[in-house]
C-alpha cells in the first residue's frame, strides 16, 4: 500500500511542505504495516490549467500534455492519498483542484485523508474536498486533521505541531491504509 502525501499548495514559501514532511518523517516513525509512504510536490510537476481537448474521463490517458502525463504516472504509481491541504478564501486551493480534475481513472478507487490547515484548520476546505473527491471516485476516510495557524505552528510560520497531532496522523494513516485496501478490489 503506497500512499502519497501531496503538498496541495505551489505558492513558493507554502507552508505545506512543512506539514507534509512532518507527516511524511511521522508516517515513517510509525507501526503501520505494509505502508510505504511518498512525498509528492504538486509544484514539481508545474500543470497548466486543464487545457487538453480532450475530457479526462474520456481521454484513456491519452494526454496532450507531457506535464499531466507525468503528473499521470505519478497518481498511478499510487493506492492512496494524503491531501495537504490550505483553505484559500473559504475554499480548496485551485492549483490542487485543477490537479484533480486534469486526470481521472488514475484517482479512481483509492482511498484519501484530509491534513488540512489555515486560521479555523481548514474545514471549510476539507468539506469540500468531500464533496470533489467522490467525483473522481476517491473514498474519502472520516478522519481529518485541521491544523491550526495559530495553536500548530510559530509566528504563523513555523510547524510545532501540538502534541495531539502526531496521534492523528497515525490514526488517519491507518484509516487511509484499511480503506485503501477495501476500495482496490473496485478497481479494474
Ligand atoms: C489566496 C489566499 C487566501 C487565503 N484564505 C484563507 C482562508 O480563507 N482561511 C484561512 O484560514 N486562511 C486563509 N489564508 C491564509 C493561509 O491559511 C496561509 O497563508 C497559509 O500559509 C496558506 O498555506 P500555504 O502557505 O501552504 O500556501 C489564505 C492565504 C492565501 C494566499
């Protein structure tokens, strides 16, 4: 079970990657079995906005694009997900989003948790990630953490997450893991 953590924002300083690599070095210090864990930097692949003709339910990975067929190859190459996640004006941040949408058999069937962080932890993002995510039939776990910009990190800009968290992790990863392995027999 490979579960990628994907740092959902590209804006350079992203306090993502903080709170992706402590899941990641966290993730790795815990008994999670048959668990490999991957960080994934949604910069590194540098998408455009969705600009193939052809709809990604319908294109059989027949992407225009080299960028999104490596982004492609990427999200195949893994069960799961961990979605690290800001909230941009109430919302998911587009640049994740639009890494949703530019694929779609490469999501189906395969499990995600929500690491969300802002000034209120991100909910409002995370409840919209469940609602986006079932579209592209990824079964999102209950668990979540909602990190908060003022009690996880210093200055607003540092990650010492609380104590809890590391706890959550394991308790999301875990979750992520079981029903990632459920949802694979739905794949074809
Ligand atoms: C365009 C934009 C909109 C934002 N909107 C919100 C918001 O609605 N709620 C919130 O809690 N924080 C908001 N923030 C503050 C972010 O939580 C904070 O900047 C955080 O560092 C963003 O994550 P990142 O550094 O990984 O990009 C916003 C930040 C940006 C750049």
């Amino acid at each position: 079970m490979k579960i990628g953590i994907i740092v959902g924002s590209t804006r350079p300083g992203r306090l993502g990657a903080q709170v992706a690599q402590w899941a990641y070095d966290t993730g790795q210090a815990a008994d999670l079995g048959d668990v490999e864990l991957e960080l994934v930097e949604l910069a590194d692949y540098d998408l455009d906005l969705l600009d193939d003709p052809a709809v990604p339910g319908g294109a059989k990975r027949q992407y225009a694009s080299e960028k999104t067929r490596r982004w492609s190859e990427k999200i195949d190459s893994l069960d799961a997900f961990v979605f690290v996640t800001p909230e941009y004006n109430h919302g998911v941040p587009a640049a994740l989003k639009n890494a949703v949408d530019v694929i779609w058999p490469e999501w189906n069937h395969k499990a995600a948790g929500v690491l969300a962080y802002g000034y209120d932890g991100g909910t409002r993002a995370v409840e919209q990630w469940r609602t986006i995510l079932p579209a592209v039939h990824v079964h999102v776990v209950r668990s979540q953490i909602s990190l908060s910009l003022h009690g996880d990190f210093e200055d607003e800009q540092t990650f010492v997450p609380a104590e809890r968290r590391a706890k959550e992790l394991r308790i999301l990863l875990k979750a992520v893991a079981k029903l990632g392995a459920a949802v694979s027999t739905l794949r074809a």
